[in-house]
C-alpha cells in the first residue's frame, strides 16, 4: 500500500482540515507531517465549526488512528487547549491520537525570540504568526532542541533550563523591549507537558512502516501551502518547514517509492496572510467581496487575509514541485455573483511574457496578465451534483484543468462536509 498526500498549493488557507475530514473515512491512518500550531484548519459539520492547530483532521473520524509526526512542531500550551476544546465532543483522543518522539517541542522563549525577532525588522517584518515556529526550527537544524521523547527523561528541566538559558541571553541581544514573565509562561508549559506525557509517545517512522506492512491506507496531511515552503516559497516570506511533497517523506521518515497519490488543494482564486509578494492581489470591490463572502480571516491569527484572481503561473509551479496527480478546488462558491472572473495566465516579468515562476515575483518586476471567463450568479451551496452546476463554473473548471495538465477531482461548495462535489 502506498502513502497518499495532501497538500496545499498556495499560500495556505485552501481548506485542507475540510477535505481530509471527508477523506477520512477512505483511511486508516493520518499523519501529519511538518508546521506547528501557525497552521489552522477548519471544519465544519453538524452546525459546529471546529478549529484544529496540531492534532490531525481525522480526529473526528472514530475508525481512523491520528499521528503527529517527526517533522511537527509541538506547543504543549496549544496543544492542552486543543484537548480541551474536544472534550465536549467525546473525541477518542487517548485511542486515536499518537505523537512522534521525534516531534520538536516549541518552548515559552521560543514564542518571545519570535516577537523579539518580528519586531526588531520593523517595517521589513516578515508577518509571522507569533507562535514561535522558526526560532523552534533553527533550535531543530542548529542541534539545540528538545523533543517530545525528551519528556519522558528524568533530566528533561535540566535539559530544558539549559536552553531557555541560552534564549534569555539571545532575547538581551535585540534591541526591543519584549515584557513577559517567564515564570508565569513557564507554569502552564509543565502543566501541559503533563497532557502530552498521558498520550501515547511512539517511534512513528517504525509504526508508520509496520502499517504499510500490513497493508494500512494512510494520507499524509501537510500545513500552510507550497508557495510557504522553506525551499520552494517566496523566500523569506516564508514558513520554516518543507510545506511540499519531499517533507512528506522527512516529516514521517516514509520512502519516496511509498508515496502514491498527491491530492492538491486550491481556492478558486489566491490568498495570502502575512507579508511577501502577492501578483494577483485585488485592492478593489472584488477583492473587499472575496473578502467577506469567503470569510478571509485566518483560523489561528484571525488575520484579514489578502484577496486576489486565481493565478495559476503559481499554481503550475506548485503542481509540478510536488508531482500532484489529482486536484481539489475549494471555494468555488465565493465566486458567484462576479460577471467576469480573470485568471491569471502568464506574467510580464521583466518586459518579457513568460509562464513560470521566476526567482523574484516582487510587483517591480511582475506583472500579472490574465485571461478572461465568464462568471456565474447561482448560489451554489445547497448543489450535490456536477452535472448540476452553472455552465460558466464548469467551463471555468475544464479551462483550469487544461492549463493544469491534471484532472480537477472535487469542486467544494461551501465550508460544511456535505458541500463538497465528486466528479
């Protein structure tokens, strides 16, 4: 059996919790493989939106078994509340929840070296989410971090002393004035590493292979999206992990050669949180409309979310990055109503037309170009059936899927598990 992927191919945001709740049922196992609690996905079903930053998206999901894998990087404050937050719902977590030892543990200092380090750039700020996750990556790359495994030593506050140590002497070396109390920070973090000491802790990559062994069917979920990847994003504005299909396989220790289908996920036009270039990005009443029909406000930060047409010059690179074999397009709803829709096809970049995505896609040397479609004014939420859609959005859907050179699988209506559409 192999290990199917799903990723998210913009900047995040595309509704990746949504889709892997619906595919769970087709799973035995998902695993979570890179990011850390900066990532939000949302669900939606049964009248109750549920807000997920850690644990899997198929925790709902009774029959499926949940692991957060290697290459995530744990909170144990956030995590505990995520606990919390499901306790109502009689979530199985104990049976259905495992956690890597492997996975990296985000301490107190690491949130405060965070707003340290965003706020000494000024107006250079890369619009981190605050949550400590590059200074607990560059603790992982520079060999300084702790583990999940690392609690389960008996010189963990030792461990745990020593590098807090050494982030209280970084946090004197910038020039701003962060206020915290560390001893209040430092209470709930033991109180929640108590919560994750009462989870069970394995050898994931171990358990991920006696899976595949015995024949398990296992999707991998990934966080943010692949313009966000450390190596392949629009650097610096960037997160610090590998958000595409390679980090699938460091982020749960699987082979290449187990990896099956990649399932990509996109909005029906582009978003964006935070800083960094944004080609497509609308300043007009389109975009103020995205904003408020799509809900552009992120799941973890509340953020506004910048707007913008579909572009699919980026998109093309994120599909061929990754190797994505189907695709799955969300929010098609929060289009309806526009005359005309632009998609964006290539880029003036430099004076010159071109089709990929260049080194710099900074608005001095890009330009977007775009083709125009027609629009559609029919509300889409309560359709089940392709056949039923408005011509304009499957003509929009055939013209997306020729540029993309992969077949557009599932077309989302709406934010609930029900409006989701198989073709």
């Amino acid at each position: 059996m192999a290990v199917d992927l799903l990723l998210g191919l913009q900047w995040g945001d595309e509704g990746k919790g949504k889709i892997v709740d619906v595919l769970t049922q087709g799973y035995d196992i998902i695993a979570r493989f890179q990011g850390g609690p900066n990532a939000g996905h949302t669900l939606e079903f049964n009248g109750i939106k549920h807000v997920l930053h850690t644990i899997p998206s198929g925790i709902f999901h009774p029959t499926s078994i949940n692991i957060i894998g290697n290459g995530v990087v744990i909170d144990p404050i956030i995590f505990k509340k995520e606990i919390d937050g499901l306790a109502p719902y009689n979530v199985p977590l104990k049976d259905n929840l495992l956690i890597s030892r492997k996975a990296h543990l985000i301490l107190p200092t690491h949130r405060l070296l965070d707003a340290a380090s965003e706020a000494s750039k000024g107006k250079a700020k890369i619009g981190s989410t605050l949550k400590g996750i590059g200074p607990t990556y560059m603790d992982k790359t520079g060999r300084n971090g702790l583990r999940v495994g690392d609690i389960e030593l008996d010189d963990f506050e030792v461990r745990y002393r020593n590098l807090t140590d050494k982030h209280q002497e970084m946090l004197a070396n910038y020039k701003v004035d962060i206020q915290y109390n560390l001893k209040e920070l430092e209470a709930e973090f033991f109180e929640a590493v108590k919560v994750l000491k009462g989870f069970q802790l394995i050898d994931s990559e171990e358990y991920l292979y006696q899976a595949l062994k015995q024949g398990k069917k296992i999707l991998a979920e990934g966080a943010q999206g692949s313009l966000l990847d450390i190596d392949f994003g629009t650097y610096p504005f960037v997160t610090s992990s590998n958000t595409t299909a390679a980090g699938a396989c460091t982020g749960l220790g699987v082979a290449p050669r187990s990896i099956g289908e990649v399932i990509g996920i996109f909005k029906a036009y582009t978003t964006r949180v935070g800083s960094g270039p944004f080609p497509t990005e609308l300043f007009d009443e389109a975009g103020e409309t995205m904003t408020q029909v799509g809900r552009e406000f992120g799941a973890t930060t509340g953020r506004r979310r910048r707007c913008g047409w579909l572009d699919l010059v980026a998109l093309k690179y994120a599909v061929q990055v990754s190797g994505v074999t189907q695709l799955v397009m969300m929010k098609a709803d929060v289009l309806s109503g526009f005359d005309t829709l632009k998609v964006c096809t290539s880029y003036l970049y430099k004076g010159k037309e071109i089709k990929h995505l260049p080194y710099n896609i900074e608005e001095q040397n890009v330009t977007p170009v775009y083709t125009e479609l027609k629009g559609w004014h029919q509300n889409l939420t309560d359709i089940k059936d392709y056949a039923q859609l408005p011509k304009e959005l499957t003509d929009y859907v055939d013209f997306l899927e020729k540029e993309l050179e992969v077949p557009i699988k599932v077309v989302s209506v709406g934010p609930d598990r029900t409006q989701t559409i198989t073709r």
